[in-house]
C-alpha cells in the first residue's frame, strides 16, 4: 500500500470518528451518520490496498 494512500485512509477514518463523536455529543442522527460511513469507505479501502499488496507480492 502506498504510503498517500495509507496517509489519505487513516486520515479519513479519524474524520469519520471525529464525526461521528460530534454527532454523539450533540445529539445529531445525520452526523453521527455521516461519520460511521466515512469511517465504513475507508475501511473498505484499506482493504482494496492490502488485497492489492498481496497480489503483487505474489508476483
């Protein structure tokens, strides 16, 4: 996985839990929302970076 790309994933879950935090503590449903599915897409792309990691160590 490149380092940008780790950098850009880990950089957005934090956004989503900060949100998601937030949305907790101010009792707002969209933001707390709106943070898990930022933190749901970076996950699913740290994912995609590892699978794509083991292919090419395969190689």
């Amino acid at each position: 996985m490149s380092e940008n790309n780790k950098i850009k994933n880990a950089t957005e879950e934090t956004v989503g839990k900060v949100k998601e935090g937030v949305g907790k503590a101010t009792n707002n449903d969209s933001l707390k929302n709106e943070g898990r599915l930022d933190q749901a897409k970076a996950n699913l792309k740290q994912a995609g970076e590892k699978m794509k990691d083991a292919l090419t160590e395969d190689k």
